[in-house]
C-alpha cells in the first residue's frame, strides 16, 4: 500500500513538471530552435533534485537517534507546507494551468530568445523535484517498507513523462482540472497522515510532550499485518493509538483544506464576502488565543513544606524546612547555608548547598582522658589495643570533629538534605607505646564543646522518592501549560495576522463602492449613447 501513496506523489509532481516541460518544447520546435540546451537544463533539475534528496537521507542517517527524530519532524513539517501550497494553488489555476503555461512560453518566445524558456524549464523541473524529494523522503520515513514506497515513486514519475510525452505529441488529451482535483483528495489525507507522523517524531525527540494521552484504539480496524492496517497506517500515516495532539492536528489539517478544495465553485463567497470571512475568522483566532493564554492555569509542583529526617539508627528524627537560605530543623536548630554549585542526586537536577551547624558551647574539650571516659567514648568497651593493666592511662588526647551538612534543592523547594558529623580522639602516653585512634560512639557522651556523632542525619529517602515523582507529574503538566497556554495562543495569534493581511491585501485590490458606482454609470452612460 505504501506504493499507491508514492506513486500518486510522483505522478502528479512529475506531471506538473512535464507538461511545462512539453509545452515549451513544442514552442521551441515550432519556431525552429533546437532543444538540446532545454534537456540539459531539464537534466540538471532532476540531477540536483536527486542530490538534494540523498544528502538530506545521509545526512538524517549519520545523525544520533534523538537527533533523527528531530530532523525527521523538520522534514516532515516542510513537506507538508510544500503540499499545501500545490494543492491551494492548483485548486485556483489547474483549469487553466496550460493556458497559462502557453502565454508564459509564448512571451518568453516574444522576446526573441530561447535562454528564457530553457531557464523556466529548468526552475520547474527544480521546483517540483525539489518538492518531491522532500515530500517523498517525510513519507519514506512514515513508511514501514522503503522498497514498495521507492517503487510507486518511481512508476508515479514513469506514468507522468508517459502522460507528458502523449501530451507532447497530441495524442493524449487529460482533463487537468478534473485530474489535479481527483489527486488533490488523496493528497490532503497523506500529508494529514504526515502531520501526526511530524508530530510524533516531535514527542520522540522530546519537543512536543503535551498532549500525549491516547484517544482510541484501532487496533480492531487496522490489525498488524492486514491490509487495512497498510492503508490505514502506511497510505494514510493513522497510528493505531492515536494520541489528543495527533488527532487534533488531523482535523485541523483535514477539515479547512477540504473546504478550500472542495467547496462548490457556485457557493464560493465573492471577494467582498471573502475578506469578511477571513477577518471574522482573523477576530475568532485572536479571541482564541486570549481565552487560551488566559484560561490554561500554570503547572504547580506540590511538595510538603517540611521533610522529615532519620537519624544515624534510622530513627525519626524531626522534620527541616528551608526558609529563604536558611534550613530549619525543628527544635530550633538552624543552619545558615550557602551555594556550592549544581549536582545531579538520584537522576534530579539540584542546586547544591552547604552548611555548618553551630557548635555547643562550653568548656574547651580536655586534653587529658581517664581509661574510664575512653571507655565511655567507646560505647562501654574498653578500645582495641588498649590494655587496662599495660596502660592505664591516663593519656594525651587529641580531638579531631568535621561537621558537615549538605542540602540540596529542587526548584526552590528542599529536595533531599544530610548532616555528617564524625568524631575521633587519638590518644597518646598513658602506658601507650604508640598512638591510638579512637572513633566515637554514635551514643557516646561528648566532652562539653563537642557534637556527638549521633547528631548525624538524613532526609527520610521516601520523601525523596515522593519528590521525584512529583518532579515527573509537575514536568508533565508544565509541558502541557506552555503548549496548550503559549504555543497554541501563540499559533492562533500568528493565524489572525496572517488572515489580517491577507484580507487587507485583497481589499486593496477590490474596487470601493464609489469606483463600482462610476464605474456603472460610465457603463450605462455609453451604452445609452450608442443606443442613441
């Protein structure tokens, strides 16, 4: 299936581009000029056509997957913009696309020189190659069988040279307007499937994250491997699981490039009536964008205010909260922090602070211990290499205490914080033939003017584990407030000002109401005279 929506690609650009092609050669044979020079123009379109087509394909290939998907997406959503322009201008000139091929060929010719209509066979093998690479390379990427997709491309150009030929040479008369409009249907619901493929190739390079949540599932219409999946999915781009953001931007390419193509020719507003129509739905789009930008509330990140801790057993310990560049613990400790750069804690982006809590006061630490206070200090146990009847003490002691207590946090909120505080005493004399170094208990009791290591502390690792996933609905919800309250108002608004100047560009060209009424008259006055 993927060979129908590439061989109606190629047959209608390739046809396009032929008939200018075949016009201009019968001109030139007509009038005695030789059309070698037209061909190697016409060759060097395809060539560059061609070139353009395989770099953009080396060049998407060569890139990280991330980045392929981004390219893909650009590519895509130039492809569309290509086929929209064709199909909104061959809606308007396809009945008289020959004719005026002709008179552009017929006043080249006038000016006395071929050079002019091998340049404008040239441009316009360029311009439709050029749009056909790009269009079909976005829907070789949509296409789950490049091989078939190649081949339609190739038989869809083959049948146009076929058609531009017969054209050519008289024998096959087409009806052109009847054609362009027959393929324009197809047309429109491929690049709509582009569309949802453009947009999904955003959400997979991580552009687009709103909108994501699924609508319906279609798997029963379209099973994997049956050929309704191939025209669903591979002709026309419609996912199985489509997404909110895939189906609106379906409608929304769909739905206006319908009216504007298929909307009956008798009904068609006059120009009066269509500058009307673009500026009421100028004013509908800029009211549009103020209700979104007005209405969509901002994300939120709810996180409690407090994070309660656990001491070095484990135990609960209170709760911190960060005031300002303060970080409070209940009890009334508080610790004065500052900045000491950014850190990544558990896959979390955080702002790194330090701080150092205020030591108790007292008495300056003893510099002489009994075997008794070691023994305290070492949790009731007399240390390691210390023996009571060889040394008894008492000993030199020399204290070493670091108190550190790191914070990090999270868009302005505590995401996760710790207090370490490791004491140690070395001991020397005292019946000791060499020093000895002593780690304090956690329980220890402390000489006064020392933090006892038991004041160490964490943030209990289930409020991190909260906050984290926090991050991740609150990351959710910021992408959908920035696209449904900023990008989408700001679309819209970009839609009012094009409609705006559009509107006000055609009312220029349309006559005031005081030329139609001198207009009229003049007409009335002469034809009364000859009349007369």
């Amino acid at each position: 299936m993927h060979v129908l929506a590439t061989f109606v690609i190629g047959l209608r650009e390739g046809l396009e581009a032929a008939l200018i092609v075949g016009i201009i050669a019968a001109f030139l044979k007509k009038n005695g000029h030789r059309l070698t020079t037209m061909w190697i123009g016409v060759g060097a379109g395809i060539a560059i056509s061609i070139a353009v087509g395989i770099t953009l394909k080396v060049v998407e290939s060569a890139l990280p997957q991330r980045q392929q998907e981004m390219m893909e997406t650009v590519i895509g959503a130039v492809a569309v913009v290509f086929v929209t322009g064709m199909i909104i201008w061959m809606s308007k000139h396809s009945r008289g696309l020959k004719r005026e091929i002709e008179a552009a060929a017929q006043s080249a010719l006038g000016e006395g020189t071929s050079r002019a209509m091998v340049i404008m066979a040239f441009l316009a093998v360029l311009k439709e190659g050029f749009e056909s690479a790009v269009f079909m390379l976005a829907t070789f990427q949509a296409s789950t069988n490049t091989g078939s997709a190649i081949a339609g491309a190739v038989l869809g150009i083959g049948g146009s040279v076929l058609l531009g030929i017969g054209i050519y040479r008289g024998g096959v008369s087409l009806n052109l307007g009847k054609f362009f409009k027959g393929t324009s249907a197809f047309l429109i619901l491929i690049a709509a499937g582009l569309v949802v493929s453009a947009l999904r190739t955003a959400h997979e390079a991580g552009w687009l994250n709103a909108g994501q949540a699924r609508t319906v599932d279609l798997h029963w219409l379209a099973p994997v491997g049956s050929i309704r999946s191939a025209v669903f999915t591979g002709v026309l781009g419609i996912p199985a699981d489509p997404r909110v953001v895939e189906v609106l931007g379906w409608l929304l390419y769909v739905i206006p490039m319908a009216l504007v193509s298929f909307w009956p020719v008798a009904h068609r507003p006059g120009a009066i009536q269509s500058i009307r129509l673009k500026l009421g739905v100028a004013a509908a789009c800029a009211i549009g964008a103020v209700v979104t930008f007005v209405a969509v509330p901002s994300a939120t990140l709810d996180v409690p205010s407090a994070a309660p801790v656990v001491d070095a057993g484990g135990a609960t310990a209170g709760t911190v909260r960060l005031d300002g560049a303060t970080l409070q613990r209940s009890g009334g400790e508080q610790t004065h922090l500052t900045r000491a750069g950014r850190a990544t804690v558990t896959g979390v982006r955080t702002n790194h602070f330090t701080g150092s809590p205020a030591s108790e006061s007292g008495a300056k630490a003893p510099s002489s211990l009994t075997l008794a206070q070691v023994t305290a200090l070492n949790g009731g146990r007399v240390p390691v290499g210390v023996d009571p009847a060889v040394n008894p003490g008492p000993y030199r002691a020399a204290w070493h205490q670091s108190d550190k207590l790191d914070v990090w946090t999270s868009h302005g909120r505590l995401y996760d914080a710790s207090r370490a505080v490791r004491s140690s005493v070395t001991l020397t004399g005292g019946g000791l033939n060499t020093q000895r170094t002593l780690t304090i208990a956690p329980d220890a009791t402390m000489p006064a003017g020392m933090t006892a290591p038991g004041a160490s502390w964490s943030v209990k690792p289930s409020y991190t584990d909260d906050f984290s996933s926090a991050l991740n609905h609150f990351a959710g919800e910021r992408d959908s407030a920035t696209f449904w309250g900023r990008v989408v108002p700001l679309g819209l608004l970009l839609a009012a000002i094009t409609l705006l100047v559009v509107a006000l560009r055609a009312r220029r060209r349309v006559p005031s109401t005081r030329e139609r009424v001198s207009a009229t008259t003049r007409d009335t006055s002469s034809r009364s005279s000859a009349h007369a």
